[in-house]
C-alpha cells in the first residue's frame, strides 16, 4: 500500500465507518460502477452505500490482483473470505478512496418485470462471477478464490438456474427486508399416506422444528463438463462448465424427515419424495425431481429444508425462502424455491428425472439412446464421482 495512504489513514483517529451515505457526495447508478472495470476506465468497487476509486491503490495492494475480482461491484464478499479487512485501519484506507454513493433507487428498488422479458425482474449478481449463460443465469465461483477459504461467500457461490428465477420470491424477498418481517409463502406437503395435505411457512418450520445446521458442498452435475471427453472427440452435450460449478456453505433449517413424521408420513407407505420449485417454464410447469423416500427418512443423511445459508437469510439466487439440501447428492436434486413436497409411489416424471440427468455409456449416442430405459440417475451418486453425465 502507499505511503499517502498509510499516513491518511494514521491521521485518523477513533472508529471508523467506512460505507455510510454521505451527502456531500455525487450518486452513481450500479450500470454505471459496473462500467468501470479496468485501469483505462478507472476501476471502481462499492463497499455498503459507498462507490469507491481503487485505480491507484490496486498496485500496492498487498494480497495481490485478486482484488481486480471486484471490480464493478461489492468488495463484501471478498472481504468475508479475508477477514483481515475488518479493521478500523482498513475502513480508514478505503474511506479515502470514497468518490461517491451507490444511488439510493439501486440499494432499495424492487425490480419490476417488464412482462415481455421473463428475465427482467432477476436479482442482481456479482460482476466476478464467471458467466456460462444469462438466461437463465448460470455462473461459476471465480477459480482463484475456490481453495481460498472452505467456506464460499454467498454472492460467491456458483449458481445454477434451470429457469426463470420466481418473480414473487424477489418480490417477497424485498418486501421482507424493508418491513422486518418473515417470509409468508408456504410450503405444501401432500400424497400417500397423509389425511390431507399440510402448509407451512417458514415461521412455521422455524417455531415448530429443531434447527439444524449442516455444511456440505454443493456441485452442479456438468463440472468439469468441459474437459470431459467420450469416444475420442465427441463432447458431452450440456453448458460448458469449468471447475468452478462448486462451493460450499453452512445450511441452516429444519431436518425434512422431521417434517415428514410430523405430517404423518410412513417410510413405509411411500417409495419417493418428489419436490416442486417456485420456478416455472413457459407453460407454467415447475422445476421438479425427487429422491428415494429412504434417502428422505435416513437419519443419517441429514436432509435439509433450508431456510438460511452462512448464517444469513437465504438469497434470491439460491432458493429465497425455502431449499432442499441432500448431501452428498448433484444439485440437480436440491430444489430451490420450494413449494410443495409430494409423497408418492413412483418417482418423478418431470423432464430433469426422466431425461436431463441420467448416466448413459460414452458408447451411447444420442441418436439411438432411450433416456426411459435409463435407470440410473443422479441421486445415487455422490457428487465427486466422475460420471458422464447427460
């Protein structure tokens, strides 16, 4: 770091507040910040309400270029990972640096949909995030930071959408935030061997449950995809993921076998557990898989109706206000904005279980497979182990 800075910083005495709104200052849109990314440009990041010109400093940073990761966006995320940052002396570099605040309508605003674009009303994401497609949003945690730390930040955490992410999980999610209150959409728990179905809130799952907290990693079923190779030259089909489909967090909620037990469910009365997403296609169908209902019961498993993740709510991205975690399994299998729950006896027949995540032979070609003869699937398999996944 530079002398000037050091002795900016040695200047100023008591606590420092470094990302509060100040007056004096110019507001800059987040199109805007994002602009600037490079030194031609300047580069800027933003740390709480505060835009901030870290051009100069970059070049004696001590950690490196990793700090060239934020560029265009929130420095938080990294800062969790290097919580050497979390010091007076830090907030007091970082406050000289200050050019301005983030625009009061970007910190507060709900995005809207535009009603031609199902895509419009889609949180916000960070600009490190490696970009495999946009829509829908498909992202991997940046390479340099993956062994940095055990624990993946959230705005970190590679993402993995099959859909539209719900325009009323966004909408409940700010509404949440700005009025201090929980969430109020249910969850629905129905099939064999239940009188009637059951709803529940997350207050409900919060309040009538033990919570539980489970690390796991989670990784998406095409890691790696783009280095797997069949019958010489052939590549496997699906986005071209890198190594970066994989991070890992602290899972917070409530055990799904308990939930289960207490709406009257028999292990013994039901094969399957299927599981409905808030995300839908065009056609209104929801994203849906299920596991084997003695994965759902075993004790040992740990499966998880999750309600926050590294100790915070859960973001949008992620499954905002309620997902399934399964360790050990794809994360195909770990629906997110979940809805309903269904018992049954047969597994599901969604396209992702019937067609999109089967094992098949690298000898097998597409023209002459038949995905309904394929029986098995994603479930059974840890998700370390190096399976050619369609």
């Amino acid at each position: 770091m530079s002398s000037v800075l050091c002795k900016s910083a040695d200047n100023m005495t008591g606590s420092v507040q470094a990302g509060y709104r100040r007056p004096d200052l110019p507001n800059y849109r987040l199109s805007d910040i994002r602009e600037h990314q490079t030194t031609e440009k300047r580069v800027w990041v933003t740390y709480g309400d505060g835009v901030y010109d870290i051009t100069d400093f970059m070049v004696g940073h001590p950690g490196g270029d990793k700090i060239t990761l934020a560029a265009g966006g929130s420095v938080e995320p990294f800062w969790d990972l290097y919580a050497i940052h979390r010091s007076d002396h830090v907030y007091a570099i970082l406050e000289t640096l200050r050019i301005g605040n983030v625009h009061p309508d970007d910190v507060s605003a709900v995005a809207h949909s535009s009603g031609d674009d199902p895509y419009s009303h889609e949180p916000r994401r960070h600009p490190a995030l490696r970009v495999q497609v946009s829509k829908p949003f498909n992202a991997e945690t940046p390479v340099q930071l993956l062994v940095d730390q055990f624990i993946t930040p959230n705005d970190l955490f590679y993402i993995r959408n099959h859909l539209p992410v719900p325009e009323s999980a966004v909408t409940d999610a700010a509404s949440t935030k700005t009025k201090g209150r929980r969430s109020e959409v249910d969850v629905e728990v129905s099939g064999v061997g239940l009188k009637r179905p059951v709803s529940l809130s997350v207050a409900d799952l919060r309040q009538k449950f033990t919570a539980h907290t489970v690390t796991t990693t989670l990784q998406c079923a095409g890691n790696r995809r783009s280095n797997m190779k069949a019958n010489g030259d052939k590549v496997v089909r699906g986005l071209p993921w890198g190594i970066g489909a994989v991070s890992t967090a602290r899972w917070t909620g409530v055990l799904l076998r308990d939930v289960l037990h207490w709406a009257g469910a028999q292990e013994g009365d039901v094969k399957h557990v299927l599981f409905q997403g808030g995300d839908t296609d065009h056609e209104g169908y929801p994203y849906e898989t299920s596991i084997p209902a003695e994965v759902a019961f075993d004790p040992r498993r740990d499966v998880l109706l999750a309600y926050e993740m590294n100790g915070q709510q859960l973001p949008i991205d992620h499954g905002y206000p309620l997902r399934l975690i399964v360790p050990g399994v794809v994360g195909a299998r770990q629906v997110k904005w979940l809805r309903h729950i269904v018992l049954s006896r047969e597994e599901s027949q969604s396209f992702w279980q019937q067609k999109d995540y089967k094992t098949v032979n690298p000898s097998t070609s597409w023209e002459s497979v038949d995905l309904s003869q394929v029986s098995f699937t994603c479930w059974k398999y840890c998700c370390f182990t190096p399976l050619q996944i369609v």
